[in-house]
C-alpha cells in the first residue's frame, strides 16, 4: 500500500503516546482511528486533547478553526474492527510482548492485506513481535519519543522479516509529519535507549564509588556539560521502575554485557518505591518545603565526572557504528533529537580530539580492568590510522 496524505492512520492505546501520535497524525490531516482496550481511558484520552490544544490557541500558536478539524479528524473507538478503514497502524500500548503479539495477531484479521502495521516499542525485538504475524513482511518499529507532539525524533526499524522497500517509504512518510528520521537495526534499545545508558549507569558509578554526590554530579553535566538536565534529575523524571526496568532488558538481551549492568543503587530505590517525582521522592525529595543538599561547584571536579560519562557515552556512539545500529549521521541526530544532548557525540569526539577519547577510555580501563570500560574497535582504529 502507498503511504500518503489520503491513509488512514490507526492507534492502539489512547494513552499518552497513543493520543500523542494521533494528535501528530491528524495535525498532518489524517483521518485517525484511536482505540484502546479500555474503553474508559477514551474519554480520558480526548479530553487531555481538547486540554493540550485549546491551550495552543490561547497561547495564539494555532486558530481555533485548525484546532476544531485536527479534533474533527480523530475517531474514539470502542471496537477495534473500525480499523479496517486504515493503511497504517501503530501500536503504542504496555511494554510486554505477549500483549503486543496478541494485539497484532487479532489486528491482523480486521485490517487490510496491504495495511502497514508498525509498534511503538523502545526496546523490545522487532523481528520477535512480527513473528505472531502471518505477513511479517508489512511490519515494522516505528518509534516516537515522550511527548510525541513536541519530541522531533523517530526511530524507523525493520526486522530481517521486513519488506526491503518498507522502511525507507515508512521513513518519508514519518518524515512529512515534520519529523526527523533514522534508520536503526533490531537490537535491544535502537540507538537512543543503547547509546545513552552510560548517561545514568556511570553517574550511578560515580555516586556509588564517592567521587561525587547526587547535585554535584547534575551540576557538572548541566552547567559544565550543557545537558538540559542532570543524569539523576532526569532518572527521578522518567521513573526509577522505568529506567531501571529498560537498563536489565538491555543488559538481559545483550547476554549480559557489562556494558550494560544496571546498578544495585537504583535497584534499592524501587524496592523502597522512591521512584521519583511521581511519588515524591527519588534522588531528590519532592515533598513540600523539602531542602535538598547543594552541589560543589568545583570546576576541576566538575570537569572530570563530565568528561569521565562524556567518553563512555561517545565510545557506545562508537559501537552503534561500528556493529550497524544505525550511521554515523543518523547515531548523531538520534542524540540530539531523541534526549535533548547538546551536540552529537561523534561530533563532540571530533570536537575534543580521538586521541583524547581514546586516552581517558583507555585509563579507564587500565584503572579498573573491566569490560564495561573497554575501547571501541572503531575508535580505536580512527586513532591508529589517524582518520
């Protein structure tokens, strides 16, 4: 089927992402079909619409005329045999693959033999979930980020069962919704949710070995780094369970890279249920009147936590490349769009010389002989043959 203005866009689940992504789909004037399984979060799903885009025409971002036909646009359904009108649909529901398969194996029985199907995970296998399919051909990742309205970045990625021409039309037609678009292989996290683990778990080592307390390690990262946000601000946003739960998916499916080893620090906080700002206490305490320790500002220490996480975030870019996750390019903009980073690692490591990446990787790991301090083959040979 040829991906265009006149597809039909289907989405199951109407929560935040599912209502996110129609919101996008029917701002680009797509007919939308929005179902979820529970018939309650419907309601719930349209009124945070009319909320979000009500507030841009009082903010005189759009008119109300566009505000009432993006709205016009989006079905709430309760049977999801209304998606039989669609070419295209994508799954934004709970992270569990059992449930994902099961949702596309019933989808497939309403939906049209030509109708493009597409899941909105951040990590789980592609190429596993296009197995409960009968044409594992049509189906793809096609993966926004929180919140979809305003996060630039899609992730489009095929499985091996993919059609060869289905992710690069996919990717065009993402990309005139105003996105921007890469190409990432099927493995655990794509490119975003691979390349910015060290973003936490080497804060968490540096927290855990006394270098450094929680503020002054977000202190360095934002003031000296430029990050938007600290590594432990950001983790007590998304939520401990959430982060912690894709840190062991990525190091279960990955055989257990140390690269990848989440930290018993974090562990702890979300068997005490300090998951963050969302129950009100995490790294940081979110209660009322609550103080919070302040950073030292001391700027040689700063310098050495941002450039100890800067390199170990630069060398799994490094790896991206090198194992075909995704193109230098793409690894880059990926960063960028898909976690806010200042500039784009590979950039960044041109920026402050190879030799000097590969110096404090290889210190690393002559200090303390672990895998997860390994250097990258790849950055290893742009050093060597001086590229």
């Amino acid at each position: 089927m040829t991906l265009d203005k006149e597809t039909v866009v289907g989405i199951i689940g109407a929560g935040t992402m599912g209502a996110g992504i129609a919101q996008i789909a029917s701002t680009n004037g797509h007919e939308v079909y929005l179902y979820d399984a529970y018939a309650e979060q419907l309601p719930k799903a349209k009124s945070g619409l009319e909320k979000i885009l009500n507030r841009q025409v009082e903010k005189g971002r759009m008119s109300q005329e566009e505000v009432d036909g993006i709205l016009s646009r989006i079905h709430f359904v309760e049977d999801i045999t209304e998606f039989g009108k669609c070419g295209f649909v994508i799954e934004a529901i709970v992270e569990n693959i059992d449930i994902k398969k099961d949702a596309f194996q019933r989808l497939e029985g309403i939906v049209s033999k030509e109708c493009i199907l597409a899941s909105n995970t951040s990590s789980l296998s592609i190429a596993s979930i296009s197995s409960a399919l009968k044409k594992p051909e049509r189906f793809l990742g096609v993966h926004f980020f929180n919140p979809a309205p305003l996060m630039k970045l899609v992730e489009i990625i095929p499985s091996v069962a993919t059609d060869s021409d289905l992710a690069q039309s996919t990717k065009e037609f993402i990309s005139g919704w105003g996105k921007i678009t890469v190409l990432a292989k099927d493995t655990p996290g794509f490119i975003v949710n691979r390349v910015a683990r060290p973003f936490y778990s080497e804060a968490l080592r540096i927290l855990e070995e006394g270098v450094a307390d929680v503020p002054t390690i977000d202190w360095a990262m934002k003031e000296i780094g430029g990050f938007r946000m600290g590594p432990f601000k950001l983790m007590d946003l998304i939520g401990h369970d959430v982060n912690y739960e894709v840190t062991s998916s990525v190091f279960k499916e990955f055989y257990y890279d140390p690269r990848f080893k989440p930290s018993f620090t974090q562990k702890r906080l979300v068997e005490a249920g300090w998951l963050g700002r969302k129950s009100g206490k995490g790294f940081y305490n979110y209660g009322e009147g609550a103080k919070n320790p302040d950073p030292n500002t001391d700027k040689e220490l700063g310098e050495e936590i941002l450039h100890r996480i800067l390199v170990m975030l630069i060398n799994e870019a490094f790896d991206a490349v090198f194992m075909n996750i995704g193109s230098a390019e793409d690894v880059d903009l990926a960063m960028q769009n898909g976690v806010n980073y200042p500039k784009g690692l590979l950039a960044w490591a041109e920026e402050i010389g190879l030799e000097n990446v590969l110096g404090r990787m290889n210190a690393l790991y002559e200090e303390y002989q672990e895998d997860r301090y390994r250097p990258n083959p790849l950055l290893k040979r742009m050093v060597r043959e001086k590229q």
